[in-house]
C-alpha cells in the first residue's frame, strides 16, 4: 500500500505510526491494497489557510480530507484515494481536552480523514454514528493489534 508521510508542520510530538495504521483500515474497509494515499501534517497558519480556501471557514482545523479517484469499500477499484491534512498541534489540544494521548487522537484523526476520502460522511446523526462507530472500532482494533505486537 503506496502510502506517502510528509511531515511539514514542524513539530516533534512522537506520532503514532500513522502508515501503519491507515494501511490496516484500508484493508478492513476491503479497498484494494494498490491505492495511493497521501497524510501531510501541516502547522495551524497552514492548515488555517487549506481551511478557508476549501471550507471557507476561518481558523485551524483538525483535519482535512481531499479524495481524488472516488474509491469505495468493498470494491476492486484501484487508483489514487486522495490526501488527508492533520494539523498535530490542533490534535495535541484536543487530546488533552478529550484526556486521552496524542497518539490516539492523530489516529482517530487519521482514520477519520481516511473515512471522508472513501465516501462516509457525519451530516446527520444517522451518518455521524455509523462513521464515528466505524472510526473507534478501527482505531481501537488497530491499537490491540499492535499491544499484541508488542507482547511478544
């Protein structure tokens, strides 16, 4: 899975393997493992301007999702997901207002962008539970994969 980091937001908060991760949802949404994808982390007078140029909204966001080749779950089709934007220092306050770790936060972030790209959205409260249950259970399935990684 051709999954490419640029880091451009200049802050050192030992992230999560964010790779990793995004790799095990794309292969539990069952999109095909050729798809490109592209995670760019981004300083708030970055993501402030991707925000109101894209959103027309004023001030840093968490995250962004741009999908290019609008690829679904469950399918065959191959090609370019898109590119997620999460802005680490947006993350790290959230994290502390939420009072969990940085690491589970730019990953709750990471597979919530990852959603938006493959077509889930949270307009209603319909959508916004599906997405958000779908989020959590990557996440924390991710997470037990890994402290299982880790034992032994």
């Amino acid at each position: 899975m051709p999954i490419d980091i640029a880091d451009r937001s200049g802050e050192e908060l030992g992230a999560p393997d964010i790779s990793d991760l995004l790799s095990f949802a794309i292969q539990e949404l069952g999109i095909d493992l050729a798809c490109e994808l592209s995670v760019i982390l981004v300083n708030e007078a970055e993501m402030s301007d991707l925000h109101i140029k894209w959103m027309d909204e004023s001030g840093p966001t968490d995250v962004l999702s741009f999908p290019m080749d609008e690829i679904h779950p469950h399918t065959s089709q191959v090609g370019v997901l898109g590119d997620i934007v999460l802005c680490p220092s947006i993350a790290l306050s959230q994290a502390v207002t939420a009072g969990h770790s940085f690491g589970h936060e730019l990953s709750i972030l990471s597979v919530h962008g990852l959603l938006h790209i493959v077509g889930y959205d949270h307009v209603n409260p319909e959508e916004e539970k599906t997405m958000f249950d779908l989020q959590e259970s990557l996440v924390n399935r991710w997470a037990k994969r890994m402290a299982l990684g880790r034992q032994e």
